[in-house]
C-alpha cells in the first residue's frame, strides 16, 4: 500500500509523511510527492532537519507504545525480583513462581483444568462450526434462516442473563461443578462468531470445486474433508484462536459454575490467591500468576497475528 | 443483509429442484444432519436457558431448594426495593459513558495514527494490540498489583501523597476505566482500521484536488463514511461496559463503600453472595436483557442514516 521510495536504511525519516503529533487522516492524500530523482544521497543537512522536525512524532508515538507495553515488562520483571512479603526476599529469582506451585491443589493442576477446558472447548468449536458453516453455506433446509439468526442472537444477550439458568439446568444434566459443563457454556458462546466465521469461508469457495467432487462421486462428506478442508483452513485457524483466547481467559463461567477448589480454572486459582493467608496479598505470586497466564495468549498472539486481524476484517463482528 | 443473501440462495435451489424431488429432501435431510450439533447446542444451552430465566423471574427459587412456585411480581418488587439496584444503574451508566466516549475517541486516534504501513507503524500496531491478547481477568489482576499502595511501582509515590487508586470513589472508577482503555484500545483501534481501508482512496484524492485542509477531508469524508464502522463499535463498546463484572468484581470488589457496583455484579450478588436468591437474580437479568435490546434498539435508530438505502 505504501509507496516509499526505498532509501538507505539509516535515512527512512525523511520520506515519512506526516510531521507531527496530531492524527493524519488522509492515507495518500497529503502525502508530499515522493522526489523524482533517485534519494540515494540525501544532503546531511535534509536529513538533520527531517530528524528535529519528526522528533516530537517520534516522542509522542514511541510514549505510547512504552505506556501500553510498560505494565506488561514491569510485572514479568518484578515476578522475579526481589520483593518485601514474598517467597522472593533478595536477589533475582523463581521464588514467586513456587508459592504459586505450592498454592493449594498446586499450579499443575490448575494448569490442567484450563489446559483441559480450553482445549474441549477449541475442538468442540471448530468441529460443530466447521460442519454448522458447512450446512449454511452448501444446503438448504427448513429453518435454515431462523436457525442462524438464533445463532447470531446468543451475541445480544448479556453473559450474566444466561448463566444463572445455565447453573440451574447444569445442575439437572450432572454437568455443574464440572469441567465439562463450563467447555459446554464457553463452546455456546463462541457459536455465533465461529459459525458466521466459517460460513463465509466456505462461501468463499467457489461451488465448482465440490460439485466437480460430488459429479465424480464423491460424497458430500467427503467433499468436505479431501476437498474443502484445506481450503477453510484459515478460517478454521482463527476460529480455534479466538475459542482457545476466550476459554482460556473465561472468569466468569467458572466462578458461577464450579465449587471444587481442586476443579477451578487458572484465572480463578490466581485470582483467589490473593486473599490466600488471612487476607494478607502475596503481589509477587499474583505477579507470577499473571505472567503464566498471560504468557500463552501473547506468544499464540504474536504468532498468529494474521489470523487474529483476518477475525476482524471478516465482519463476523457486525453479526 | 445476511437475511437477503440466504434467502436468495436458497429461493434460486428450491426453483430449480420441484417441489418434492428426492434431490431436494436429499439436500434438507444432509443439511439438517451437519447442521445437528449447532442446532443442538443453540436449542439447549442457549432457547432453553433463555426461557428458564423468565420462568425464573417469576417464581420464588432459592439457590438451594430450587424452584417453590409462582411468585410474581415479588421478585421484581424486589429488585426494585434493593438498596443496590438505583446505585448501580446510575454507576453502571456512568461507567459506560465514560468508557466509551475514550475507546471510541482513543480507538480512532490510534487508527489514524498507524493507518499507512511502515516499519515503525507495524511496531506500533503490534504493542497497542499486544494488550487485548490478555484476558479481562488477566488484565484486571495485572492491574490490581499495580495499583497497589504496598507493591505497585507507584507505592513510595503514594505513600507520600497519602492518595491510592483505589481508595475513593472516583478514583476507583478512573482507575478502572483506565485498564479497561489500555485493555480494549488496540481492539477498537483495529476495528476501526478495517472501517478506515474501507473508504475509497479516490475521495481523498478528489477532496485534495479542491483544496480540503486535513480537518474539513476528516469532517466531510473521513467521519461520514466511517458511520457504520462508528455505529459497531459503539454498540459493542456500549454493550460491552453495561456488563463489567471482572473488572470491578477483581479490582474495586465494589468499593470503597460500595460505590462501584454494576448490574451484573448485583446480580451475581443477589444469586450467590448472602440473599442466594436466584429468582430475584432473574429477575435482574430479564431487567438487563430488556434493558440491553432496547440501547441497542435506539443506537441502531440513531446511527441509522435515512439517505442510505
């Protein structure tokens, strides 16, 4: 999109357009003509005074960033720094991440129950979706509209309104104060992002390529698997990233849901851990929960970056 | 629109296959069993809770015996008497004024600001978003630390100042709004961004020929054109904030004196917390569903444009 005439790599500053600290809204509009001849070699002078005048543009962005990255670096390095009231007294270390072993049932097993809530609720969301994207797009059947605009409903309705019948009729399925039940609540709520998700992906396919499969005898379930599988990937990516974000991070099912201490999810664990010894705060072990917690969504984030933007340019947002 | 695409769809199919053909019934039978599992989980964790919770509303269920018959209207007399319930609505909609005036503000800024592509931008992009990897609750517990008058980076700070985050009110409910920001503006800033590629560049071209200074292209094209993506976001913000649970349940526990209570932390208090009362909870609940479609209802009425067809 960007048109910048390649410079040397230490002179990029003179070709940037806007020169200040307020907003530019004008993609390519007022954006000076890149100069005709070839910028190879810039006057030192043109380039010093492309630095002062950016200066405040640069203070001003990279403050920013620094403000929406600094309490993320400061709890990671305070988690494993030396800490008044802490397993971590003096020196650098894991002491903090100890207590949050020991901490009752013990980290592992916390790790567990999200790890296991979490990756139920990921393989139950792309499975039902997969194939619920499949039937909207490729059939018709009654009720076909009535049902996904249902679908789409579960978005209008607050979270809290449904949990509290949820919690009664858990309780007559066997399913409350289990594991099971809270990756049943958190795959219904992923429903309507993940179905519209995967609906226009397979819209997006054009029909010629599973009716050629279904003219060569195929059936329509093996369309879907040898020839339309790999071509929903990305969706089926992204649709597993935002399941695994929310079910991952999800406080509030489990708080409602479940009673066991043994069976609480890791946001819980950490967050109860606060009032762990009579109300006195253990911050560095709070810390550390953060950090384990927060550890998996940034890495998954930054390596499926594409994936996640792909979540919002879909328009499966505006359901 | 996506009612208009279905139908058209499946009108054109149901033309061209007769009325009973076997290819047809083949075609609904198929549909029908891919379809099973969503059809599954919307009935019965989604249509029937939904019921339940009006079914609820209006019988006396305590947490523990569950269901003793039809009471109504008594619980939603007594929602209506809980000395909580005035204060939360108005705390509630402070909140969500609040909060969503700086995510729209601040989420268009950012967008403006990293919207061409270069280097430096990406790198921006990257750290506004990085944030809204975290969970609410993550965030929130993040937060509480940092806030804290014992542990906090700001804690010498303090205890000079004799002032903390969350020690009044007001600065409970700043401080609070200020995590949500950090949480959600990269978010908002990326819905925007998809709204802003969505204008056609040759109108700020035409707009630069004429001479349109950046405020009057920003007023005349930039925000008009961008109204859909407005109306989105504002309503998922909206939507969003009269909801807040973690975030006042994890850092305020709703104080100091109660100040900072939300509807939805109401009822979670009605249902578990001391009147274990899940009737009366309902009752709440169906109050904040009505209440929740009817914004809705006039956010899209205000944002709708008449000239557009």
């Amino acid at each position: 999109m960007s048109t910048h005439v390649p410079t040397p790599a230490g002179a990029p500053v003179a070709t940037e357009p806007d020169a200040g600290p307020s907003a530019h809204p004008l993609p390519g509009a007022a954006r000076p003509a890149p100069p005709r001849r070839r910028p190879v070699r810039r006057a030192p002078t043109t380039r010093v005074a492309g630095l002062v005048l950016r200066t405040p543009y640069w203070i001003f962005t990279g403050s920013l960033a620094v403000i929406f990255l600094f309490p993320l670096v400061w709890t990671a390095v305070s988690s494993v720094s030396p800490q008044a009231g802490t397993n971590q007294t003096d020196g650098w270390g894991v002491g903090n991440y100890r207590t949050l072993a020991d901490y009752q049932a013990g980290i592992w097993q916390y790790l567990a129950n999200s790890a296991f809530v979490s990756l139920t609720t990921v393989v139950l969301t792309l499975a039902i979706s997969l194939l619920g994207g499949y039937a909207f797009a490729r059939f018709s059947f009654p009720g076909r509209n009535i049902l996904f605009l249902t679908t789409l409903a579960i978005l209008m309705v607050p979270y809290a309104t449904m949990l509290i019948p949820l919690y009664v009729l858990l309780n007559e399925l066997n399913l409350q104060n289990s594991l099971i039940g809270v990756a049943l609540v958190l795959t219904m709520f992923q429903l309507p992002f993940s179905t519209f998700m995967m609906r226009i992906s397979f819209e997006a396919i054009p029909r010629e390529l599973d009716e050629a499969a279904l003219v060569d005898g195929c059936s329509s379930w093996a369309a879907l698997w040898r020839v339309l599988l790999p071509a929903v990937k990305p969706g089926l990516i992204t649709v597993g990233l935002f399941a695994f974000l929310t079910a991952w991070n999800d406080f509030m099912a489990p708080l409602i849901l479940i009673n066991d201490s043994d069976k609480l999810t890791l946001p819980l664990a950490v967050s109860n851990l606060r009032g762990q010894v009579q109300g006195v705060v253990d911050y560095g072990a709070t810390e550390a929960g953060v950090v384990v917690l927060a550890l998996p969504c940034i890495v998954l984030f930054l390596l499926l970056q594409r994936h996640y933007v792909r979540g919002f340019m879909s328009g499966a947002f505006k359901g | 629109m996506s009612v208009s695409m279905m139908s058209g769809r499946a009108g054109r199919s149901r033309r061209r296959s007769g009325p009973a053909s076997p290819a047809r019934r083949g075609q609904a039978v198929k549909g029908w069993l891919y379809v099973s599992p969503t059809a599954v989980f919307v009935a019965v964790l989604f249509v029937v809770p939904l019921l339940l919770v009006v079914r609820m509303s209006l019988s006396r269920w305590p947490l523990l015996t569950g269901d003793q018959g039809f009471n109504a209207p008594d619980n939603y007399t007594k929602v209506l008497d809980n000395r909580f319930f005035a204060d939360s609505v108005v705390f509630t909609v402070k909140y969500t004024v609040l909060a969503t005036v700086l995510l729209i503000a601040l989420g268009l800024g950012l967008a403006l600001l990293v919207q061409e592509s270069s280097r430096w931008k990406g790198l921006l992009r990257a750290s506004f978003l990085i944030p809204s990897a975290l969970g609410l609750a993550s965030a929130s517990l993040l937060f509480y630390v940092l806030y804290s008058p014992i542990a906090g980076p700001a804690a010498d700070l303090m205890a000079n100042f004799g002032w903390t985050f969350l020690g009044s009110p007001n600065a409970a409910l700043f401080s609070t709004v200020f995590l949500i920001v950090w949480r959600f503006a990269g978010f908002y800033m990326l819905l925007m961004l998809v709204g802003l590629q969505g204008i056609p560049s040759e109108l700020y071209e035409a707009a630069r020929i004429d001479g349109a200074s950046r405020w009057q292209t920003f007023r005349r094209i930039t925000l008009p054109l961008l109204r859909p993506t407005l109306a989105l976001t504002t309503i998922m913000c909206v939507t969003g904030s009269l909801l807040a649970f973690e975030q006042f349940y994890i850092l305020t526990k709703g104080g100091p004196d109660n100040s900072t209570i939300t509807v939805v932390q109401l009822i979670y208090i009605m249902a578990f917390q001391g009147q274990n009362d899940l009737g009366v909870a309902a009752a709440l609940s169906v109050i904040a569903l009505i209440a929740l479609v009817v914004i809705n209802a006039v956010q899209l009425r205000a944002f709708h444009n008449p000239d557009e067809k």
